[in-house]
C-alpha cells in the first residue's frame, strides 16, 4: 500500500473539517475571499485534468479512456445536480428541509469517494502528477466542507451532526484512496474516472459560481489558478 497517497489524502480530507468548523463556530469567512478562492481552484482543476488526468489516462487506456473520461464526468452531475439538485459550493443561508441536506451528503460522499481514488490513482503513475491532483483536490475541499456543514445547519440539525457530515466526507475520501490499492478495477481506471471527476468539479461546479459576476478579481484568479498549475507543474517536473 502506498502510504504516502493515504498520507496526502488525508490532508486533503482535513480542509473539509476544516471548512466545516468555521460555519459551526459562526467565524465569518470573507465572501470576496471565499468567491477568489473557487475562481483560483477552478483554473487549477480545469488544468490538471484537461493537461495532466486525461493524457495520462488515453495514454494507458487509448480511446476507451474518453468513455471513461465521461462517466466520471456524469457520475458528478448524478450525485451534486440530480439527486442533490440544491447543492452548490459555498455557505447555504436559506432554510433547506432535511431530505435536502441527506441527499446531498450522499451525493458528496460518492464524490469525496472519487476525490480519494484520484489522489491515490495520480500518485500510483508518479509521485510528481500526484502532488498535482492532491493540490486540486485541497483547494476545493474547503468551500465543500463549508457547503455540507451550512446546508445541515440550514435544515435544523445541531452543530454536532454538521461537523459529522463533514466528517462523513473526510472518511469517504479516505476509503477512496485505500481501495484503489485494494481494488485492481479501481486502480486500473483511476486516473481517466479522475479526468473526468475534476473536469466537472472545475469547469461545471466551480465556473459558474462566479462567472456570471462582474468582479474583474475573480477571473483573474480564475488564470492565476491556472498559471500556478504551469509553474507548479514544472517545478514538480510533473
């Protein structure tokens, strides 16, 4: 078992608790903070899957990659946008009924799996394309905590059982990574069900958060998220 995927999923598993504790003790995050915040994850998502994930995974798997591409792509839309039509990233402020916030925990939590499998199927090709997936996947991993914990307090649940969801999340991103060096089918498809998981998150759920607002900074986080990936990316020799 590759204990340093477990090890970096892990911490990447933490910004969900993280996110998590800040609704529950009421700190107030900054909402130009949080706004450039998605902007920046979702260059630096869009890039690793579109320059890193799906190359590597045509490369393994030749043209059945794209398919594979796509259904990691739909299986998002399924579990945040059809089961879990409310769910958004960012903190909920409007009352939601409790089948809501279930659902998109479940929703998040077939997610989160996948989140574990990407980090632990990136670090089975090279340490370097790893790192890669591991940062894209943190930087998104705080407004998700935050979007769990304030739909559950949202629909009247106590502080308690909002930290849970998001710990909920953190484990399934955990058993994630721990089964694709279990499970041979997972391990073999990792990387391109990860291309497609990360297009989606990036380019489908992170884009439109700000795109349809007239703030000049978060575009320009948008590119700086994908510029970093450049630089990141070389100075890893990914």
């Amino acid at each position: 078992m590759n204990a340093t995927a477990i090890v970096y999923t892990a911490i990447a598993a933490s910004a969900n608790l993280i996110g998590a504790a800040a609704v529950v003790s009421r700190s107030r995050w900054s909402v130009r903070a949080l706004e450039n915040m998605v902007a920046f994850s979702a260059g630096f998502m869009v890039s690793v899957a579109l320059l890193d994930l799906a190359p590597e995974g045509i490369r393994m798997h030749g043209e059945k990659a794209a398919i594979i591409i796509l259904g990691g792509y739909l299986l998002v839309h399924l579990t945040q946008h059809t089961l879990a039509p409310h769910f958004h990233f960012g903190e909920e402020k409007h009352h939601v009924t409790k089948v809501v916030s279930f659902s998109a925990l479940a929703g998040l939590m077939l997610h989160t799996f996948v989140d574990g499998v990407a980090i632990a199927s990136g670090f089975s090709v090279n340490p370097a394309i790893g790192m890669m997936v591991f940062l894209a996947i943190l930087l998104h991993k705080l407004p998700e905590g935050l979007a769990i914990s304030s739909l559950f307090l949202a629909s009247g649940e106590s502080r308690g059982a909002a930290l849970g969801a998001s710990a909920a999340l953190a484990v399934s991103s955990l058993i994630g990574a721990i089964l694709t060096q279990q499970i041979p089918l997972l391990g073999q498809y990792g990387v391109p069900l990860a291309a497609g998981v990360t297009l989606y998150v990036g380019a489908s759920n992170l884009v439109p958060e700000f795109q349809g607002k007239r703030e000049w900074r978060l575009p320009l986080s948008f590119f700086a998220g994908c510029v970093i990936y450049y630089f990141t990316r070389r100075l890893l020799g990914a």
